[in-house]
C-alpha cells in the first residue's frame, strides 16, 4: 500500500469525521474509520481531525501513538500479524517467529525488501488452543507450521 | 427430508478452513443434486475437532471433525448426510464424555444455535431470565444476582451485586452499563466465543443490569483483535433493536436501553477498567487512580456498572432460573461454574463450563488429555499474562478464587496455559516484564520504569553473567512493583516473574547448571 494523495486523505478523512463526530467520545471511532479507509492514519489527518473535535493536534496524536492498532504509516501490499503471546509460545510461536523472519528477510515492524508483507506482532488472537495464530490481510489462520506459513504467503502474498 | 448440516462459524473454526468447507460442501452436493440445509453455528468449544462438523439426525447431531476440504469427497462418498461410518466421525456429540462431563449454565447453547437466530435464542430459553426480571423491581434484580453469589468473571472477582447496588444507590442524571470485552489474556477465548457464538445473551444480560441499576446507556468495548465478535455484536443488536429487545420500550415494558458497540484499539491495559473508560472517552487509555470508583464516577463521569463479558452472560441464567439454583453449584466463596480455557500444548484444548472446585489436574488431564506433543507438563500458567505459573506438583489445586490465592496465583479470567519440559521459565519471567513494558499505560513509575528495568536483569541472568546478585536485583525490583503500582498491570506482572523464579530456580541459575533443551 502506498501513500496516499491529499485529496484522496482528505476525504477519507472527512467521510470519518461526518459519519463518527457526533458520538460521545468520537476519536477512537474516527480513528478507526479513517485507517479502515486509508490502511493508515496520516499526519495530516491529525489537523483535520483536532479541528473538527475540537481537540489540540497533541491529544490527537497522543491516542494515534497510544494504542499499537494504529499506524502511522503504510504498511506493505500484505500485512502478516504473528501472535506472540504465551499460549501461542507454548505450541511454536518463538520458532514461528523466527522462520517468518528470516523467511521475509525483515524483524517485526518492519516491511520485506520487496515492499510485498510488512510483519507485526499481535498479543493475542483467541486461538489459544490451536496456536501458533496469525493472520494474513485479516484473515486468520491457525495450527501454523513453518512449512504452513510458507504454503500461506506463497498462496495469499 | 432435506438433511441439515452444522459448519461453525466460530474464529477458531475459520482459522481452520470452516469457510472453505462449507463452501465445498455446498459445491459437492450441488454436483450430487443432493438438497441440504447449512447452518453456521456457534461452535462447541472442543477445538481439536474444529472444524467439526455435524449432521442432524434422529438420535441427535452426529460429529465428524477435524474436517479439511480434501475430505469433503470422502465424506459424502460415506454417506456422512445419513451419519455414515468415516475416520472422522465422533459419534453423537452431546454425548461425547468432554461434553457429557461438563456443567454448561453460561454456554448451554454453544454449538446448538445459529448465533445470529433471534429464533433459535428463544427456543433454547433465551430472553427467559429477561421477562422475569422485567416483572421485578431493581432491588429485587440486584438482590437476585447477590444471592447468587455472582462474582466478576474478568478476573478481579468482585461481587457483582454489591457492584451493581452502588450504581443503583447512586443518584444521577445518565447512568451507564459498560462490557469489558477487551479480552487480552493470553489463554482465554470465552468472551470471545460468547461474542461471536451467543451474542444475544450478553445483551440480554445487559439489558438486565441496566433494569437493575436504572440504566439508558450501555457500550459493548470490543478489543479490535476480535473482528468477527465486533461483526456479530453489530448485527445482533440490529436484531434486538428491530424486535424491541432493545430501545425506547423494551418488550412493552416503557424501559429504555440503547446498547452501542465499540471497537479497541490494540491496547491490553485497556482492559484495566478505568482505562477503559477514558479509551470509551476518546483518550489514551491511562489508568485512573481509585477511588472515586467507576460505579460512582464512572463513564463521562457518571454512575457505571462494568462487568466483563462473562460476568453480564451469567445473568440470564441467574434471571431465568434463580439465585438458588445458580449458588449451588461451586465451593466456598466462588459460586456457580466458570467457564475454563484449556490452552497452549494441551491435546484436547477447549472450553470447559464447570462448577467451581474441579481440579487443574482433571482439567488438563481428564479434559485435556495431557501435552499435545506427548511430554511431560512442566509449566501450567493460570489467568493470563499476569498469573503465576504453577509446577506439576501444584494441579491437584482446586479451581477457586481463594485456593488460587493461597498459592500466590490467581484465577483470573479462566485461561490455563499448559507447557511442556521444553519450556525455559528464564525466558517466561523475561517475557512477562516485556509485556508489561510494551502495554504499560506509563502513568506510574513501577510499571513504567521497573518492566524496562526488569528485562534488562532478565537479560543479565539468561546471559549468566552474576546471575544471583541479579536474581536478588530482580526481587527487590518486584517488590516495587507489586507493592507501588497503580494497576494490576505493573502489580502483578512481578506473578510470573515471582512463581518462575519460586518453582523454576533452576532455569534461572548461571550456566552450566542451567537446564538446556
């Protein structure tokens, strides 16, 4: 995913101002609305958003830098997410872990080479009786081998 | 008769391919010109078998599971929509002894209904524990769920009542009801499955709280990991909304309730009540210092009830069948059945609905079946990231709030993570203070600094290098910690880290003594 024109932000941005703004404590659903159209929260959506709440460009940021959902970035064509947590450690995720670094070639918050997958952790799927848990674009994936994983990115990335 | 076949649509089930098997199915009876109907339901909790299957039949649903597309074929080729013989078939399914052996108050309609069936929720009692209480006064509905026993299923364990009769007591203009479903511990999946698989009973048990405490306004704080629950929970609500389960007039009855659902963001503290709270407000989510207690000065400053999922899916069964038939089930202090996770390397990892007193070890033994990779247990951790990890010696504990305690644990939320003779508890300890620096809101010093500092003498010991002046750093470190934080965050983080070092001394002893492998 690349970085957006302004324009094209800025009426991603304003679509999730006009649909959110009126709710009680409106910024994490304005938020959400704007990352879910852009993949991303831009730096110059923070002005826009601060205004139309009526919020300092601080406190936006704040939340925006707060919580590990958002990104201030693009991420790559593919966002691969592992679980880290303990019931996934239990059942391979360290080894998991490893592999889908070397195999992408980049550490966690990072994006491969090629621009193709950018690999986050995640703490936590619910899968915790299947694990190792990841997801692929969203969609999960669970009992996830080394050799799965790489059958999963060859077929989804 | 057209035979009728259950796929589950439960995460844990599409992270295994239900969505590619149902359409398969689809696809093979077409080619067949057989005539089917599919439903997707809520999943039984017995995750080994997922995607399970089951075909409708006279005797009761007949299982087959774990189903992949490529046995699809097979399956029909077996006669599977007559209940045929095939490797994969498990028999009648209430009857398997997992389930057979369960006591399932809070989860009776897992894997029977199709969770968005505003119909199948009634016809297996839902709403019955509803219309009760609409014929109450809110006394007697708070009194109910305190004779009950009810305490808060997120972990804390507070008496659900007494927290409800505050917000009841206290007066003010808006009063709210708030869902903890920020569902972050590792090991745990019930809210999760009671979100996606029986949503409308969590409504149900909020629109009851807030009858109880004279509440309008109620919000459902999904964690944003939960995608399909958020999904579910949205649609749901429209249904209720639509059939006056939920508005200006509930069933007739002149109360009003508006139940909105809101999404998280990837923040685990905001699974700390306050803040929760102030993400609800559109802020980070820094914990606030108690009191004023939220039942008292709560969201946007106002009375608030807040209960985890579980706690608010309780109720309905409370309502429908009363206190009495409720309490007794349990032991001591802990009343009624808590719904368990079994998780991490276990063979049979589910969910298992069982009165309080039931032992780890019948859990992970008897339920579980032991390691899946065949091992010996070595490590059981008990109530998310923030619990004590207890040796094998230790599962003939009973699951109960104080026995838990008493072993410097907790029970928490009801997730057991089981880990075999692999695991090196040197790096769980150093984990856990990594976590806790990674989610810290930052508010309080302890956490803040103290996590930071406590992965640095992580660091240290697993390097061997003066690992006893560094486990004696790492205590008094934790002693901080538990002694000076605001939250449970940087409270209790120190319980993995204490309960590793307590029953695992080994692996944190310098090199070459410490165990390798």
């Amino acid at each position: 995913m690349t970085a957006h024109p302004s324009s094209e932000v800025n009426t991603a941005v304003q679509t999730a101002i006009d649909a959110c703004a009126t709710l009680p404590g409106a910024l994490l659903p304005v938020l959400h609305g704007i990352q879910d159209s852009l993949g991303y929260i831009p730096a110059a959506a923070v002005k826009q958003v601060a205004e139309a709440l009526n919020l300092s460009r601080a406190e936006v940021h704040g939340v925006v830098t707060f919580y590990h959902h958002f990104r201030d970035r693009p991420c790559g064509r593919h966002l691969v997410e592992i679980c880290r947590a303990e019931a996934c450690q239990a059942r391979g995720a360290r080894q998991l872990e490893t592999h889908a670094r070397k195999r992408l070639g980049c550490n966690l918050h990072e994006t491969s080479a090629d621009g193709g997958v950018t690999l986050e952790p995640v703490y936590c799927l619910g899968l915790c009786a299947t694990g190792p848990a990841v997801t692929i674009d969203g969609k999960l994936h669970s009992r996830v081998t080394p050799e799965r994983f790489d059958r999963l990115l060859e077929r989804n990335a | 008769m057209t035979p009728t076949l259950y796929v589950p649509r439960d995460s844990a089930a599409l992270s295994l391919g239900a969505d590619e098997v149902a359409l398969k199915i689809c696809a093979e009876a077409r080619q067949r010109n057989i005539d089917i109907r599919l439903v997707r339901n809520s999943s039984r909790g017995m995750f080994w078998l997922e995607p399970l299957i089951e075909v409708e039949t006279d005797a009761g649903r007949v299982g087959y599971g774990p189903v992949a597309c490529d046995d699809v074929t097979t399956l029909f080729d077996a006669g599977f929509l007559q209940a045929g013989a095939h490797p994969l078939r498990q028999g009648i399914v209430d009857e398997l002894p997992y389930l057979a052996n369960q006591e399932r108050l809070t989860f009776a309609r897992a894997g029977i209904t199709d969770p968005l069936s505003l119909d199948d929720y009634l016809q297996y009692q839902g709403y019955a524990g509803l219309k009760r209480a609409l014929a109450m006064s809110s006394d007697q509905i708070v009194r109910e769920v305190t004779d009950a026993g009810l305490r808060g299923r997120g972990g804390a364990a507070f008496p659900t009542g007494i927290k409800w009769r505050t917000v009841l007591a206290t007066d003010a203009p808006q009063k709210y009801v708030v869902c903890n479903a920020d569902e972050g511990d590792s090991g745990t999946y019930s809210d999760r499955m009671v979100m996606e698989g029986d949503p409308f009973m969590l409504i149900e048990g909020m629109t009851i709280a807030a009858l109880a405490a004279g509440a309008t306004e109620g919000y459902i704080y999904v964690r944003s990991e939960y995608p399909h629950a958020f999904r579910t929970l949205q649609k749901a609500i429209h249904t209720a909304i639509q059939q006056g389960y939920l508005g200006d007039d509930i069933l007739g009855s002149g109360n009003t309730f508006h139940l909105h659902v809101r999404k998280a963001a990837g923040s685990y503290v905001c699974g700390e009540e306050t803040a929760m709270l102030e993400s609800l407000e559109g802020k980070r989510g820094m914990v606030r210092a108690k009191p004023p207690l939220p039942a008292i000065h709560g969201l946007f400053g106002q009375p608030t009830i807040i209960n985890n999922v579980i706690s608010l899916a309780s109720v309905p069964v409370i309502l429908a069948r009363g206190a009495a038939f409720y309490s007794q089930y349990g032991m001591g202090r802990s009343r009624g059945t808590l719904p368990l996770q079994l998780a991490g390397n276990i063979r049979r990892g589910g969910l298992v609905e069982k009165a309080f007193g039931v032992t780890l070890r019948q859990l992970i033994d008897d339920f579980g079946g032991g390691t899946e990779s065949g091992r010996p247990v070595r490590a059981v951790q008990v109530g998310g990231p923030l619990g004590a990890y207890l040796p094998a010696s230790r599962l003939d504990t009973e699951v109960d709030y104080e026995a838990l305690a008493s072993l410097g644990g907790v029970l928490g939320h009801g997730g057991i993570v089981v880990f075999d003779d692999t695991v090196d508890m040197a790096h769980q300890a150093r984990f856990a203070m990594e976590f806790c620096a990674l989610e810290s809101c930052g508010k309080c010093t302890p956490c803040r600094i103290g996590a930071t500092r406590g992965v640095e003498v992580m660091d240290t010991i697993i390097a061997g290098d003066r690992a006893e002046q560094q486990v004696t750093l790492l205590r008094d470190l934790c002693s901080t910690m538990l002694d000076g934080s605001l939250c449970a965050m940087g409270g209790m983080t120190p319980y993995p880290v204490l309960s590793a070092l307590d029953h695992f001394s080994e692996d944190f002893a310098p090199e070459p003594a410490r165990k390798t492998g």
